[in-house]
C-alpha cells in the first residue's frame, strides 16, 4: 500500500513538472517523457520476477491520460503492453548493461508513442493525424539522452549503496 501511494504521488510530481515547466521545452516536435523514462528505469532495476510494475505503469498511464489531449485510458493499455513486452526482452537478454537498456528504451519509447498515435486514431476512425510526424527522431535521441544519464545516476546510486 505504501509502494502504491508513494507512486500515486511520485508520478503526480513528474507529470505537473512535464506539464508546467518542460512544456516550454520543445525537442524536434517533442518533450521529455518523464512518466515513460522513470517506467522504463523502474521496469530495468526492478527484479525480474515482480509484476508491481504493470501497476505503476496504470498509474502512470492514468496520469499520461488525464494532462494529455488522449482519451483516457489509451496511454494504460499501451504502457502496460509496452512494460510487458519489456519484461520480456529482459528475461530474453539475462544481463541488464547499457546496451540491453538503450534496446529496452527505444522499443519502449518508439512503441509506446506510435501505439498510443494508432490507438487514439483508431478511436476517432480517422487516419488524419499520422501518428508518426508527431514522434520525431530528435524527440526520440533527447530522450534517451536524459534516460541515460538518469540511468548512471541511479546505476552509481545503487553501486554507493551495495557497497555500504
């Protein structure tokens, strides 16, 4: 119940800053997604047995929804699908290196924006918005660049504390 909570506020705190102060920001058609990169961190460092990442993928989902122009719960069907197919990347890959993250995150990164684009262009039945003009390659590179340096930091952060 704590873990929920503590993710409920934590997602609640990430949204309200890519919303208000990282809007202002754009990276070739695109912003930092930091809901879909703290995801996909949690999903790499979690241990590969646990499935409380598909939870926190709803709510994070739910948060994408609500300060989106999506309808609502496109963003949970898509990052759950898009956290499941991650978990089995991971079990395929057995190590977790810089590579296999880099792998995970543009799986993760380019399925999630292209299946939730389909999706709510589904739900319109039109074709009008091309899903794919929305996701740009510059978009894709910043955000692997901020996942990347998110990842070292907490790759560090946890060498510190195995240590102790």
């Amino acid at each position: 119940m704590k873990k929920f909570l503590f993710f409920v506020l934590f997602f609640y705190i990430l949204i309200l800053i890519q919303s208000s102060f990282l809007s202002h920001f754009c990276f070739g058609g695109g912003f930092l997604n930091l809901i879909l990169i703290a995801l996909i961190l949690l999903n790499f460092f979690e241990d590969p047995r646990k499935k409380s990442c598909f939870l926190v993928a709803a709510i994070g989902g739910f948060y994408l929804d609500v300060f989106s122009n999506f309808y609502i719960g496109s963003s949970i069907v898509v990052l759950i699908l898009m956290i499941f197919l991650a978990k089995k990347i991971l079990n395929l890959l057995h190590k977790r290196n810089i590579i296999n993250f880099v792998l995970v995150f543009l799986v993760v990164f380019v399925g999630y924006n292209f299946g939730v684009y389909f999706l709510n262009s589904l739900l319109v039945f039109s074709f009008s918005t091309l899903f794919l003009k929305r996701v740009g390659l510059w978009s894709v590179i910043c955000n692997l660049i901020f996942g990347l340096l998110v990842f070292f930091f907490f790759k560090y952060v946890l060498e510190k504390i195995r240590k102790t």
